[in-house]
C-alpha cells in the first residue's frame, strides 16, 4: 500500500484541513519527510488550506498547493466563473509531482468526493488516480452517519482503501454524537476516532492539540512499516474492494513505471449522467 495518504471530508467545512495539519506536524515532528498537497485552493483569498499548515508546522516546506481560484466555489465552477483554463491532467500531475518528493505525502481534499475538478472529473476520480488509501474526515452531529457511510461506499467502489474515519468536533453534547462513533463503526467496519472542536490561539496549538487525539491506526506508517497499515473490513454485502474489480472507464490504468492513460471517450456510450449547472460549493 502506498505510503501517501489523501484527507477526504463527507462535506465541506468538516475539518479536512485542521485534521491535515495536525497529521502533518505530527510526522515532521517524528522526522519524517511529510508534506501537505491541495490540489486545488478556491476562495483564495482568503482562504488558504495549504497556508494553515505552513503556520501549523512554521515550515514552508510543511505544505504545497497546486493552483489557487479566487470564487469559493468548486475548481471546474470557478474556473469556468473567471475564464480560467483548469485541466485535470494538469491538476493530477502537479499532485503526483508533489508526492514524488516526498516520503509521504498527505493529499487533501476539496469539499467532498462528488467535487467537480475539471474536465468532468471529480475529487474521488483524483483519489483513485492517485492510487492511495483515504482517510475520512466526518462532522460528529446528526446526519453524519448518512454522509459517512455513503461517503466509504464511494470509496470502496473505486477500489481506495480506506484507513479510518475521524469524527471532528466531537463534544459529545447530545445522543447523536455520544452514539454516532460507535454505530459508525458498524456500519462501515472502519476504524474510528473522535477529535475535539478546539478554539486555539493559531494553527500550530490547534493542530498540536488534535494530533495528540489522532488514533494511530488512522496515521501513514514509515515505509516498510505496520503502522497505518490497517484498512477497513469488508462485509460480504458491502461492495468488495478487489484488485480484479476493474477500475470505471476515467482512471487511468497504471503499469509499474508507466501511466497508461483510459479516459472516458475510449468506451462508447459510456457518459456520465449530465448534472445541472449552477453554484457548486466547495
């Protein structure tokens, strides 16, 4: 399994980002060449992803971002809103280029796994592309049972391992946050850890403060190593996650050493249900 590890979220505003810079400050700080990748940064400015965890880490080097859009909407929504040329091919090689010079790399996500990206391909096409397992970020209230298990099951179905779910801002102030751990559990067989909301005096005492809740199982392991290593159970009526289970017509198909290239026009008829045009939030 690939030392890399992309941050996915059921929604935007989950946490992604806080929970990407406390993973990151953590790895550096047990000396490992870890660095944070955005894809894709919209709402700049002023929002910057990519920023909270240079500030959380207080290195330059902690985080890198691929392209930044002013309209905080979705990337292919905001590049269409300003005139902008964004290609998918572009947004994927600058993130394989990224991780390629580092031990591990942490891809975060853009709002959800539906996300437009570009060129009709969306975040979860991204994370398939990458060929790394995921680790979802989830809200700890009501509803976000729904949201995470459909959010695993997309995963699975494109063959992405999946290391964990982190429920953040867990207060546990109401029914629905003290149950939803531990029936979250059972319906996706993932591991599960709570983080805490916390109001911190900057990046760095937020994420430091969350990276000490981070379940270990959830975490990247050293090369060559165990740690990370465990991903979700499959139940025999859960979608099976399986190296025969052809990857759907847009991954690109990967040969060590090469990156053969499928996109969705080499099978006929094969097209993508049309989805109205309008704001999409991140």
């Amino acid at each position: 399994m690939s030392d890399h590890l992309a941050v996915v979220g059921t929604d935007t505003g989950v946490g992604k980002t806080v929970v990407t810079a406390a993973l990151t400050k953590r790895l550096r700080e047990e000396d490992r060449d870890t660095r944070a990748v955005k894809p894709c940064q919209t709402g700049h400015p002023p929002d910057d992803d990519a920023g909270v965890v240079r500030e959380a880490c207080g290195e330059e080097a902690a985080a890198r971002c691929g392209r930044y859009l002013e309209p905080p909407l979705a990337p292919a929504v905001a590049a269409e809103e300003t005139g902008e040329e964004l290609r998918y091919e572009s947004i994927l090689d600058a993130c394989e280029s990224a991780l390629s010079e580092c031990e591990q790399g942490l891809v975060e996500g853009i709002g959800g796994l539906r996300v437009p990206l570009a060129d009709d391909r969306e975040v979860i096409d991204l994370v398939a592309d990458l060929d790394v397992p995921a680790l979802v970020v989830a809200r700890s209230g009501l509803g976000t049972l729904n949201h995470t298990a459909l959010t695993v099951e997309a995963l699975r179905r494109r063959a992405v391992p999946v290391t964990g779910v982190v429920v953040n801002g867990y207060e546990g102030a109401t029914t629905a946050e003290r149950t939803n751990p531990a029936v979250l559990r059972e319906m996706t067989d993932c591991p599960v850890t709570t983080v805490p909301a916390v109001d911190g005096d900057g990046a760095a005492a937020v994420a430091k403060t969350i990276s000490k809740k981070l379940d270990p199982a959830v975490l990247p392991a050293a090369s060559g190593g165990e740690r990370g290593r465990r991903t979700c159970r499959v139940s025999p009526d859960r979608p099976a996650r399986s190296a025969s289970t052809p990857a759907p017509t847009g991954r690109r198909s990967r040969t060590r050493g090469s990156r053969a290239r499928t996109r969705r026009s080499d099978t006929a008829g094969d097209r993508r249900p049309s989805r109205p045009r309008g704001p999409i939030r991140r």
